[in-house]
C-alpha cells in the first residue's frame, strides 16, 4: 500500500493543477551567496504561477518575498558570521541531531548539509500528504534518501558539484609538504563532498544551471547523464537594471566571498594594485574578509588600504545601485558553476570582465571582457583597457543588457522547473503502479 496516497490523484497528469512545493535549503544567506538568492527568486516565481511552496531552511535563513512561505528547521548555528565555531552551552541542545552537529564540527567537518536532511526528514515525515514533491537546493545529504520511501518525489538542484572548491581550496592550501596541516584541515572540512556525491547518484532529476556545472557533475559525482537537466538561472530586473545617474569615474566593483580562494580575490587585488599604479581609481569589494586573514593581509602587504572598500550587510537595494554606479565590474573567479553576480552586472549595464573559467564563457557570452583565471597580468591589461576606454565600456554595457533580455529571467526558470516536478510525480506514480502479470494471469 502506498504510504502518501495524496499523491495518486492526477497531479502529474494535468499540467495546469497547482503543485505543493516543499523547497529545502540547508542554508540560505540572503544577500551573498548563491544558494539563498535561488530560493527567493525561484520560491517567488513558484508562488506566481499558482503553486503552493513552503521553503525549509535553516540557519541563516532567506528574506522570502510575498508568496511563499518560511518553516525554520533551527540548527545550532555554528558558523554564524558574528561567532564562528562556538561551542554551545548545555540548554541549547535539543536532541541526537544537535549533538551529532557539534561533534563534527569539533572533530574539524562540516556538519550543517547531513544534520539539515535529518531535520528535514524529521518534519517531512510529519507531514508527507501535504506536498506534492520535494525540491532539495544542494543539500545533497543521507537523509534525504528517505523521502521517495515517504512517496515524496524529489528533485535536486546542484549549482555545481563542491568537489570544484575542494580541488581549489586543496591547491591553495598546498604547503612544504603534500601533508601539510593546512591542507589536512581542508579535506577534513570538505569530508562531506563524499557524501553529496553518493547521495547524487541515487536521486534524481538533477538540475543545474549550465553545460559546464553539469559535465563537472557527471565527471566528479557519476551521475548518469540522463539524470542532469540544465536550466540557466535568472536576474532580478526590478532591482538590477542601469540607472539614470553618471557612474561614478574610476570604480570598479566585484561580489565575492573574501576569503574563499575559489572566488579568485586575490588576483582581483594584485591586478588592481597595478591598476591604480598609473590610474586613479576605487575597488569596492562586496564581502567581508576575516581580519588579519589572506585577504586583509595582502591588502595590507600592497599597501592599498585607502584604495580598496569591502562593504557587507548591505540592502538589495543597495547592492543594485552599488553595481549600477561602477564604470567597470569584475568577476575573477577561479571557476564558476554559473554566476549569479556576473548576471546581475550584465543586467546594470555594467561593463564586465570575467574570468575564462567554468561556466562564465558559457553565461557571458561575447557580452564581457574574458581573461585567464588567475592572471594579475592580464587581468590588470583588461582593466586598464575599460578605464580608458568609454566606446569599449559602452559596447560591453549594450551587449551585457541584450544578452540578459534574451536569455536569463526568474520566470522562466520556474515554467522549467515546475516542468520537471510534473516528471518527476509522473515517475513515481507509474513506479509504485501494479507490474503486468505474466500471460496465465496468476501472479508472478
């Protein structure tokens, strides 16, 4: 007998009856980082369409538009940016999960993707007939392999596989010796990138958001290739769109986490520093670097303190007007599953340079400047070129804002979307239907 009988109602069948949506996200920052801008765009435009979506999240959790709705699954959170890997005090445990959290956490493993599909799993089970499918947002964890015995149909979003970071944090870490402390620590903390490759290939739809996050999928996660739907991400034009007012002479903006290597900071800094050698200009940095960390250190090391401005915490508001006053943007990634920033510059009409790497050609088209991941030189070439050069600044601006009109809108990505939630019903449902018996009509 099936165990959600909610589901064997022609969901699937009639494209136009509206789905119960359970979107999972195990962390979902607002305003900086991928994961928590996909879940308030797509849960939006899901609500828009006539959908019924409750988003699952824990710490730290998305500013949701009107719509959808928020159900907390609280962790400890132990990563929290004003205290990083706390230790809790007796009261705040609550049951086996939170101590399975704390003690991975202290053994030097990131705990937050396994402990969230156990919460997940917990609440889901309460409540199994109330959603027609389940949409997991990278969590990629064991427990989460018990929602098709639930009869909850599940669909995974990988903005790309986190076995590329762990390559690039290895490399960075490399020290005199391939042991080193530094790079032990590193394969500790990514110890969870196993599992998430595991779970990857025993669920299915995947999605992702370009041809080059999925072949990075099929190569490090074996999924089969069968499995992998790409569908581009989108840009919010309401708020990232050009504005009427001059951009501000000599600044250069760049969204990225400070302090990860991945997202290629330091190069950023160092071209820039040969930049400002010859030119007068300003590099505001959204994100915000640990103190006396790699990236506070070398920008003390090229003596760029009255040069360079990190900013955080900031509105949407303010970020879009942030982007839309730069004369240039940049994205100097290492790899990108696909870029979220890199869209919404192209979306401000600011001219953009971005790295030759992962899925940016693939996003930006001829619509920026491309250079070599890595390369202050050529890096540094590019920006002196943009600076001095308004017709070269105006033609990328014109093609950047084409480019996002043609390609990439949030509404879009929910039709497709939807599209695979009906796929994935329809397979359970004819899954769990009786087999044919053999041709003397007696059971098997």
């Amino acid at each position: 007998m099936s165990t959600a009988t909610s589901h064997d109602d022609g969901t699937a069948a009639d494209p136009d009856r509206p789905l119960r949506v359970a979107l999972l996200s195990y962390r979902s920052k607002p305003h900086c980082g991928g994961q928590g801008i996909y879940i308030r765009h797509v849960s939006r435009e899901l609500a828009a369409l006539g959908h019924d979506v409750e988003v699952f999240s824990g710490q730290p959790y998305p500013d949701l538009e009107p719509g959808p709705r928020l159900r907390t699954l609280p962790s400890l959170d132990l990563y929290a940016d004003e205290n990083p890997f706390r230790t809790p005090g007796l009261r705040e445990y609550r049951d086996w999960i939170d101590v399975l959290e704390v003690t991975t956490m202290w053994t030097g493993a990131f705990p937050e993707p396994l402990t969230f599909s156990l919460r997940a799993l917990r609440a889901l089970r309460e409540r199994r007939a109330d959603f027609d499918v389940v949409h997991d947002n990278q969590v990629l964890a064991y427990g989460l392999l018990g929602l098709p015995r639930l009869g909850l149909p599940l669909v995974t979003s990988i903005h790309h596989p986190i076995s590329v970071d762990r390559r690039i944090e290895l490399e960075a870490a490399r020290g005199l010796t391939q042991f080193s402390l530094s790079r032990l620590s590193k394969r500790r903390w990514y110890s969870f990138v196993r599992m998430q490759g595991r779970v990857a290939r025993r669920v299915g739809p995947v999605l992702t958001g370009s041809q080059s996050s999925r072949a990075d999928i099929l190569r490090d996660f074996r999924v089969p290739p069968d499995q992998v739907r790409v569908i581009p991400l989108g840009v919010d034009t309401r708020l990232f769109h050009p504005r009427p007012a001059p951009r501000v002479p000599g600044r250069v903006v760049a969204v990225a986490s400070a302090d990860s290597p991945v997202k290629g900071v330091a190069t950023l800094l160092r071209a820039f520093a040969k930049l400002t050698t010859e030119r007068d200009a300003v590099l505001t940095l959204v994100g915000k670097p640990t103190p006396g960390g790699p990236t506070d250190r070398l920008v003390g090391e090229l003596a760029m303190g009255d040069r360079v401005r990190f900013v955080s915490g900031i509105s949407d508001d303010e970020l879009a007007e942030l982007i839309a006053s730069a004369e240039i943007a940049v994205v100097p990634s290492l790899y990108e599953g696909f870029s979220l920033p890199a869209v919404e510059h192209m979306a401000s009409g600011t001219p953009l340079i971005a790295s030759r790497t992962g899925a940016l050609p693939e996003v930006v088209g001829d619509a920026a400047m491309l250079v070599s991941p890595g390369d202050p030189e050529e890096l540094a070439a590019a920006l002196r070129l943009l600076h001095d050069s308004p017709a070269e600044r105006e033609r990328l601006s014109a093609a950047a804002l084409r480019r996002v009109q043609e390609r990439f809108t949030w509404a879009a990505v929910a039709r497709a979307t939807v599209a695979e939630y009906r796929l994935a019903i329809a397979r359970q449902q004819a899954a769990r239907e009786p087999q044919t018996t053999g041709t003397t009509g007696t059971p098997c």
